[in-house]
C-alpha cells in the first residue's frame, strides 16, 4: 500500500513519538513495533515495522488473504 520511502518515514515519525512519551517500560534508544494498516478495500493494507526492526515475524492476524 505504502513505498519503502513512505514506510520509512512512517516509521521513524512513530518511533520518535512513542520516544517522546517517556513511558518507563519501554526500552531506551530504538523501540520494537509493529503498525498495521488497513486500506479502503480489502485487499489494500500495509504492516509497517520500525527502521532497522529486528524480527521479520508478523503475526498471522495482521497478514491478508488476497484471494477472497
């Protein structure tokens, strides 16, 4: 649904915002996520992980079966 490009920016906006909240029990320096987004038809989602993201697992919930 995104670019690489848009992806990136996407997630370096919400790695800086949940850095910002301070909240204690998330780690300091880089924090692990994962953004699911879903698209106007059912077939247009994106599952955008944070920059440098150090698991390739995504949960079987958030992958779609295109073929419907």
């Amino acid at each position: 649904m995104f670019s690489i490009d848009m992806k990136h920016m996407i997630a370096e906006k919400v790695q800086k915002i949940l850095q910002e909240t301070h909240y204690p029990e998330l780690p300091k320096g880089k924090i692990q996520f994962l953004l699911h987004v879903d698209g106007a038809e059912s077939w247009s989602w994106a599952n955008i992980k944070n920059n440098g993201s150090q698991s390739d697992l995504v949960p079987s919930e958030l992958i779609r079966n295109t073929s419907v």
